[in-house]
C-alpha cells in the first residue's frame, strides 16, 4: 500500500494579529502531530511533526490563552497524543473521537480527561459513520458534551432532520466548509443559518483557507459566506486557528492573518464574543468575571 502525501509544514513564523486581542481568548482548533499515538494505515494524508511546544509558541505569538485540541482523522480512534497533551492548569479542552460501541463508561473517562466533544469527520477517512451519529450524540448528550461534524453541508440534503433527531448540541467545523463558489444561497448553506439562528447549531469560524476559490492567499471571497453566519447568530460562533493545517495544497496560511480576518468580517465587540465568551458557555471555561 503506497502512504499517502506528507502533508506541508505550518509557517514557522506566524505573525502577531494587528488587532488587540482580549483576555481569555480561546483558538477552538488545533492539531498535535506527535507520539505517541500513530498514523492509521486508512488515512488520506501523512502528517508531518507539529509539537504541543511549536502550537504553545503559537498560541503566544497570537495572544490566545485558551484552546480546543481536536483528534485528527489520521490517529483514528487513539486519542493518546491529543489527550497527553493537555495541560493541566484548565485552559485547554479536547474533541476525540471514538468507536461506535464506545460504552457510556468510555465516554465518562474521556470526559473526566478533559473532552467536551466527539469528532465525526465526513470529508476524511476515520472510524466514524453519519449512520452513528444518534448513537454517538444519545450516550454523550446526558455527559454535557456535543457532537463536532467535518462535513460540506452544501452535499446534506437530509440536515434538517439530521439536527433536529439529535439531543445535543452540533458543532460544525470550517464555517460548514461550503466552497465559496457555491455561494450564500446555496441550500445547504442557508439550512445553516436557519439552524445557526435558532441556536440549535454552532459554527467554527476557521479554514477560511480550505473553502476560498482563491489561490494566492487572498480570502476576501470568503468574506460573505463568514458575514452571513455571524449575522445569523453571533452567539453561536467560535474561531479556530486550524493549525497546522493539515491536508491542504495552497499556499499555506499565517496564523496572525487568519486571527485578523475575524476583525475584517466584523466589529471588535462580536469579535470577542466569538472570541472569549461563547467558547467559555460551550467548552465550560471558568468565567473570567470582571476581569476582563
């Protein structure tokens, strides 16, 4: 079996953000390629070393506090590396990804480690199904925990009866990772904000780099799919860095213009609440109170 491409490195030298950025911050998604855990032989990419250390010199270098470690596809259902990675002093939340027969009991464990969500990744080979979805979302529903969906929804013609048949809440990941050149009307996409706007989805504002038609490294053609979702709710919004950026072919992004682009789709008081409040309501970060 021939191993699939190693994957570009992230830019060593990420740029600060132009803007201030607040306390409490939170980079909702991010990887760590590292042992122990290794690269399943069913995987669409390789992936090369990306160290907790090189993602903490990150996460200084933008000003961001706080973050979410997501299991990538290529660990399969091994969240070792993802786990031992976490700190221990509460500023960092994970997503993991687990079997279909994962007991109730797994799933506790997972969570007392420190998980607040179970990845299903529908763009990527991994160990989860959309069949399994209600069996996931019935067993961590009662745990406080959410359901996190790689997924085009531009390609779900069944979305509507898919969120409304699950009892917890759903995270979407790369703003629904709908191409840009689909549009703000696309069905999927408008599904999207009617969910977003009832409050019974969530959106991460990342990858803006995976869903533009640009290959320059310009974004702007995002800029309207992104102004539409926070119009829709922006209080079922969070922003990830998505570094290192796996799994992707263009010129690769610096994290400091990705953080900026928040800034570019909207005002300073939404890009904090995008920021720092809702990660803090849906990740169960302690409330910073009048520090901030």
């Amino acid at each position: 079996m021939t191993e699939p491409p190693l994957c570009a490195s992230p830019d060593p030298n990420p740029r600060s953000p132009k803007h201030p950025i607040p306390e409490g911050a939170c980079d909702c998604h991010f990887h760590v390629f590292d042992a122990p855990s290794p690269q399943v032989a069913e995987r669409s990419y390789t992936a090369p070393t990306a160290s907790f250390s090189a993602f903490r010199h990150l996460q200084s270098t933008l000003g961001v506090q706080r973050s979410v470690i997501v299991q990538p596809s290529i660990y399969g259902t091994d969240n070792r590396t993802t786990l031992q990675s976490m700190p221990a002093d509460g500023s960092m939340r994970a997503i993991v990804v687990v079997d279909d027969d994962a007991s109730v009991q797994d799933l506790k464990d997972y969570a007392d480690a420190g998980a607040v969500g179970i990845r299903v990744n529908m763009l990527f080979s991994s160990n989860a199904r959309l069949a399994e979805l209600s069996k996931l979302a019935s067993k961590v529903a009662d745990l406080g925990c959410h359901i996190q969906v790689l997924a085009d929804v531009s390609t779900m013609e069944d979305l509507p009866q898919f969120l409304d048949a699950l009892p917890c809440p759903v995270v979407f990941d790369h703003m629904g990772h709908v191409n840009v050149q689909k549009g703000v009307e696309d069905p999927g996409f408008q599904s999207l904000l009617r969910y977003l706007e009832s409050g019974k989805a969530w959106v991460k504002m990342s990858g803006a780099y995976r869903v533009t038609a640009s290959q320059t490294g310009d974004y702007g053609d995002v800029s309207p799919m992104a102004r539409a979702l926070i119009a829709a709710n922006p209080d079922q919004l969070v922003w990830g860095s998505d570094w290192p950026h796996p799994s992707f072919n263009g010129p690769m992004p610096n994290d400091g213009d990705l953080l900026d682009l928040l800034f570019e789709w909207t005002d300073g008081v939404t890009a904090k609440r995008i920021l720092v409040d809702n990660p803090q309501r849906l990740y169960g970060f302690e409330d910073l109170g009048d520090s901030r």
